[in-house]
C-alpha cells in the first residue's frame, strides 16, 4: 500500500483539509487504534470525545473539532470514509481462475467473459451467467437460472433453477435463492405440496447476507428490489415483494405476499406476516412483529407493531404493571369505603 | 405444455363446471394475472373482489360467483387448485445422471435403483439409500444414515452420521440434520462438550426447509414426526419431539426436549423453551414464546404465549398503558382529596 | 464396547459407589430407556420420581436417593456423567483419509501434520492449518485464513479470508465465519458497500453451531472468547466481541460492535442492539430484547430487558391489563359522582 496524500483524499471525496494536506495517509482505522500515517472518522457523536485523544494523523469531521490530528471536513464524513476505504484498501479480491477444470459446468450453460468459477462450482443446464463473475467452490446455480456481470456468489450458496438475478449482485456464503415456499394444501389431515413455479428475482445490486433463504413461490414471483441489502439469515417467504433500496438486516423474516415500498428500514429479528403492505420509507424497530399495513414514512415498534413513540412510552411503563394493579385495588377499597360513608 | 379441457380437470378433482367444460386450460395462474387458457382459484375472502375482474379462462371456487369466468366449483378450492397446478405444471423434475462420476461414494455406502447422484455429493460409510433418490451436488450424507425411498436431498444439505430419513422425505438446500446437540456440562467455569450419541429420526413425507437446523441429542433421539412440513430456518433441538402432520413455519425454535403432538401449526419467530409438552392440534401464533405445558386444542398466542383471544385483548389495550398510569395518578390525587374532606 | 465395572467409572470421576461396585456397566443410557448393564443419571429435580422406577443396573446422583439400582455418588452428577459418556462412548470419530486427492488445496496453503481433509473440501493460498485437524467436504477455508490443532471443520462450513480460528475449535455444518459486515454508507439513497478489512477470530475450544453466520467488520475485529459455546443459528454483528466461556443458545442474535463480558448465558432468540456492553456473568432469558448496557452479574428478561423478577411479575400482571383499564373507567365514573355529590 502506498498511501495517498491527505489532500488527495480530500479532492477525491470533495472535502477540504485543515492541517498539513501534504501528508501521507496509508490507512483507515478506528478512532482508538489509528496510528501515524492513518486516518479515522467521527460519524457518531457518542465516539466525540475520543477525537481529542486519538493518534491519527487525520480525522474525517463533519465540522471543525478540537483535535491534534489533521482534519478533513466533509459534508457526509460517513460516505467520505467509504470512498477513502475504497481508494486505499479497495474491496475483496478474487484470484483469477478462469473456468476451473474441478467446476461442474452443464455443456448447456453459458458463460460470459472474465468470469472465475472454481473448483466444485455447479452451473446447470441452460443457466446464462454475465461477464466477469465469480462463482465460489461449493456455489450451485441451478439450471435456467439468468445472472447478469459482475455478480459474486461466495462458497456453497445455492440458487435454485429459474431464478434471475441482476448485475452486480452479491450472495454470501450459505445464503439459499429460491427453494420451494412453504405451500400445502391441508386436505383430510394431511399438507400436499402445492409446485411451487414461480421464481425469485434479486435486481442489479442486491447484496445477500450469509444463510438467507428467499423462497420461490406458487405462481407469482417473489422480488428483491434495486439496490436493496439484506442481512444475515434473513427469511423472505413466497411471494413477497421488497423494494427498492430497502435495508433489512439479520434475522428479518417476511412472510408470504407482503410487499415493501422503497428505503425501508428493518431492524434486527423483526417480523411481517404474509399479505399487508408496508409503504415507502418505513422504519420498524428491532423485534418488532408487524401485523397490518404500514404508510409511507411511519416509525413503527413493538409486537403488535404501532407507532414507534408510543411503543417507546409503553416500553417505559410497562415494569410499573403489578404496582399499577396493585393501586388499582387499593383504589378500588377506599373509594368504597367512601362510598359507604356517603350513603 | 398440452393442456388439459376443463371439465377433465372438474373430474380430476371432483368439481363440477358451470361454463364451458370443453374449453381447454393449460396453465394456473393467479387472479390478477390470468389470461385466456389459464385457471385461477379463490381460497381467500380477501381477493373475492378480483374474482369479477379477472381475465382469467376459469376460476376455482367453493360456491357460484357472479364472474364473465367458468367456474370449477369444488368443495375445497385450494386442495382443487393443489391437484390442478400438479396436473398442469407438475413437480420440480430432476436430471437423469444416475451415480455421478464426480460424486464421492464410499465402498460400503448402497444406494438403491433409480438414485441420481450429482458431482460432488458425497455418501460416506455404511450410508443405506433407497429407490430413487436425488441427491444433490454438495449435499453430504454421513456413515451409516439410513435413507428411505423417492428422497430429495438438495445442494449442501447435510446429514450427520447415523440419523434415520424415511421414504419421500425433502430436505433443501443447506439444512443440517443430525448436528451436536447443545450440551455441555459447566465444571467451574469451563463448558465440556458431551458426546451427542442420540441421532435425528425424520418420518414419512417429512419436508424440511433451507438452512434448518435439526440437532441430535446426548442419548434420546430427536424425531419430526410423518407428514410434518418444516419451513425455512426453523432450529429444532436436541431430543425433540414433533408429532405428525405439525406446521412449522420459518425461523421457529424449538428447545431441547420439547415435545409437540400432531396437527400443531407453529407461526413464524415462535419459541418453545426446552422439556415442555404442547398436545395435539394446538395452534401457537406468530413470535409466541412458550414456556408452560399447552393442553390439546388450545390456541395461545404472546410472549408468555396465553390463550391468544386474551392476548389480543391485552394488545389491543397495551398502547393505552401510559394513559392508564397517568389515570390512576389522577385517580388517587382526587380521591385523596375527597378523603380529606370526608374527615 | 468392553464396558468398565462401576467400581471404576466412580474412581474416574471422583464418587462413591453404594451397591455393587463390581458390576459391568457397557453403556449410558436416560432413567427411562437404561435397562440392565446401563448408567444413567439424575441431574434435574423434576425427573427424580423416574430413579424410584428406572431399569438402569446404576445411577449418578449428588445424594443417596430410594431406588433398587446402583448408586454412583457424584459431588457434580451432570459432570460425572459427561465424563463417564466420554469414557464409555467417546467423542465421534472422523475416518483416517489424509489428504483426500479429491480435495483442492492451494500449493501455497500449509497444513500441519495428521490433519484429515476430505473430498471436496477447499483450502485457499496462504491459508495455514496446525496439526490433527478434519476438514469436512465442502468446508471453504478461505486464503490467509489461520488455524490452529485439533480443529474440526464440518461440511460445508466457510471461513472467509483472514480469519483466525483457534486450537480445538469446532465449526458446525453450514455456518459462515467472516462473511461482510452489514456496512453500507447510505447517500443520496442509494447504500454503497463499505470493505470490510476486519477479522474474525475464534479463540481457542470455541465451538459453533450449524448455519451460524458470524460477520467480519469494516475496521474492527469481531472475536469469540475462549471456551465460548455458539448454539445452531446464531448471528454475530460485525465488530461484536464475545468475552470467554459463554453460552449463546440457538437464534440468538448479537448486533455489530456489542460487547458481552465472560460467562454470560443468553437465552434462545435473544437480541442484542450495537454499540452496548454487557457485563460478565450476566444472564438474559429467552426472547428478550436488550438495548442498553447490563451491569456485572445481572439477571434480565424481556424486551425491553429489565431485571428478570420484575419482568416475570409484568408477565403475571398482563394479561389482566384489559380488566386494568375497564376498572379505571369505573372508577372514574364513581369517583365523579362522589365529587358531584361532594359539591
């Protein structure tokens, strides 16, 4: 790593410096552990207080702070980090492979250029996979499945046939694409599986946490929106709609039929039932179990779901309960006996 | 796709038509989708409206609706619609590749006839495999499992040693079946690992969702009974036992030694704590947490899960909770009063 | 299996035998099922009716009880009975493969001497491997990845590069360590990847359950304490730090740069939000969710967790609320009279 100067750094993500722009900067690290030549960043007011004593030559600051280091104004320091990270340790690299010999690659499938699949990678029959894609040992495209360039599948996660995923998509290690939904038909005691032929679509840059599953559904398609993250063992269930640039993050699971507007926000282990809507830029606190449809722009908590102050006033009463009752009683007694008196 | 007239699809399921029986019908599809040629059905109240609108050729219902649509009246529309998508559409088919070259089987292992095996499965030691089996590519059978006939193991499923699968049995992607069990004996301060020598016993028609867990135990085997549909992430632990024809749904947990009778329906999130009994059809509501025995019948619902007609009261009045406490602060300065007076 | 006479198994353990120390005992087996030639053991309060009536030749328990077996008197019953199924029916034993030809291991990859690597198993450049560990098929060990003796990868497990993975440590099948951090820095709408040049490291004798998914960080570590025990299904946030000889049962979820203390128990499907801490040797029960730091020793429960006793009375008092409500509506109404006619 070379290192670039601090004033590169600040063109690059359009900031200006206050202190020494000629100085090297080789590397990002955290407030409490950045030495000389590294730079760190206060996007947390928590973490202000550690600006004065950290050891890095650079802080990237919303605004000027009082601090020994070089500081490197910026006017969203959290996406000014991002870009400096890019530029100076960059993303994950993937050895060049080719088309491994120990891949299993159906003689019907296609491969576009620059793609490195490697060793135990499956592609089946008829799958049509974009340019300069990696697919990981372990990785199972099914067949007809479509992917456009520049995707990464990490090792063993599996995709199941005739879904579609975009470009520049990205599926974690373990993560499952389109297994059956759980449909049956309860008849006489028993649960027949119902086909499941629909299919499952992630838009261009859709990221997949490890160990999600998205399963496919009856008849229609179940859809992760443009640009949409989704955490760790996340469970989207079939049918369900996400939209675009939603954050979902580990532990979610979405039931059957739901749909999701744009920009969502769901926090860890919530839950939706299948068939209500949620809206455009809805937030729904961690836990959260969400049992009707939600408008655009509502902060939403608790189990039933409910706006989120409210929630948060329940939260601060609910361990006065067994006084609350106990008041109740004993309210109950003296305006008895009051009542008495005044007969 | 040749398409079958509707009125064989009437006798196919014994309904009866009221339009056109010689029309023919070549796909299913949803309400909102339909077109000419296609079939629909109506099993929820919900989308009755849709019914009227539908460009659908036909629709599946319990009772005549007023619709420019044939019917197929049948008694119970969506075990109808079940048999009609399987006639039509039919399951997932499985590429005829016989035993894999690129397939790890151990000498011992015996599969019986028909089995597809694909690249990179393996089957260790002893494993005993049924007629017509399909296991996919990376999916890992362990020593001396016993496998029934006509099962589905797909891609990186994993099956420890010595766990027992019967006949018609699916497990999808990434599942592991037959893992250490949870148990550890805490001697000052340190856990010790004890041998899990317990094994995971799936029954007949037992389907098992994406990335689930199934542990087995220190000694008592773990067992989801026949016909039991487990969905997506569902972590059952070590000595279970889950009754026949039982709904899990996805993300549920079940503690160790829990046991479950037949017919329960588990909804998404819920939590059963460890060595509790629920009877038999006993219906537990979403993100429910169990901690107490559940008798036969009952439907329960909330975290403690109680009868849930008295939990939906309870969430109903719980955003009130801060206005109550605030009542009863009224409530007791008023009447403090009121005893002043009296005196 | 030889078996050991009782004599024997209480001079490995450190007991006392009452009955017949000479008897052979083959196997350990549950105070219902154990029949002649067997040990089995009291541990929990609730089952002690079943040592009256068990069939066992001998049982573990901490004081003399009425029953016709044997009796193995233990300071630690559960401990004495770990040790005695270690002794009788030892730890599961991995074939001896070497290096399997069909495994694919980088030439620049270095691993120590009896380890066991399996068909289809990957071990990337640079990783290093200490001695006597098994490599399950499937199982990804990413390039530059660390590892030290006597590890147990299971199937299909996946280590991403750069993370440091302890002695003794066992990785159950399908869980992901190192995959990213949940990092994006959101602008303008869109979220843009942020590289997660962090590691995971698991100390030494942790073990981790099947589809685990523990997250890299972008700056930061994410680290399991020694002797830390994972259950089935468990997330881990990116940066978290988990202190050592824990117990975090299945589904428990832990937010990105949280930290727990040593000897905590979290309880199934518990939450953790970021950024908090919590002490050393604190408990927290079933489905709870935590959002702020916990003190050294504490007990909580619920979400959100409070101290567990006040909790549980908030669990007793609940499901009266709607009763709560309708009596200060009454009360209300005869308080207002009683002021009327105050007047």
């Amino acid at each position: 790593m070379q290192g670039k100067r601090l004033k590169e750094l600040a063109e690059h993500v359009g900031g200006k410096v206050r202190g020494k722009g000629q100085m090297i900067i080789k590397a990002v690290s955290t407030l409490d552990k950045a030495g000389a030549g590294e730079i760190t960043f206060l996007s947390n007011k928590k973490y202000e207080p550690l600006v004065k004593t950290t050891k890095a030559s650079a802080v990237i600051v919303a605004k000027p702070v009082e601090t020994d280091a070089a500081l490197l104004i910026a006017e969203d320091p959290y996406y000014a980090f991002m870009q400096i990270v890019v530029l100076l340790h960059g993303h994950r690299k993937h050895k060049k492979a080719g088309i491994s010999k120990g891949a299993s690659i159906a003689k019907t499938a296609k491969l576009g250029a620059n793609c490195n699949v490697y060793d135990f990678a499956v592609i089946s029959d008829n799958a049509r996979i974009g340019k300069s894609c990696c697919i990981y040992p372990g990785a199972f495209i099914g067949s007809d499945v479509k992917m456009g360039d520049n995707c990464i599948v990490y090792p063993n996660a599996v995709i199941y046939d005739g879904c579609e995923i975009g470009s520049r998509v990205i599926i974690h290690a373990n993560a499952v694409i389109g297994e059956d939904g759980y449909g049956f038909a309860t008849h006489k005691g028993e649960h027949h599986k119902i086909p499941q032929i629909g299919k499952v679509i992630l838009e261009n840059d859709v990221e997949i946490g490890a160990c999600c599953t998205i399963e496919r559904a009856t008849l229609d398609d179940t859809v992760i929106g443009m640009g949409t993250k989704v955490g760790d063992m996340v469970a989207i269930g079939h049918g369900a709609r996400i939209g675009a640039h939603c954050l979902l993050v580990p532990q979610v699971g979405i039931s059957g039929s739901a749909t999701l507007g744009h920009h969502c926000v769901l926090g860890g282990q919530v839950g939706v039932v299948g068939h209500i809507k949620i809206g455009n830029m809805v937030t729904i606190g961690a836990q959260s179990g969400v049992g009707h449809d939600i408008p655009d722009g509502a902060t939403v908590l608790g189990t039933p779901a409910i706006e989120a102050n409210k929630t948060k006033r329940v939260y601060a009463s609910i361990q006065h309960l067994p006084a609350m009752r106990k008041s109740i009683r004993q309210l109950e007694k003296r305006l008895a006996e009051l009542e008495k008196a005044d007969e």
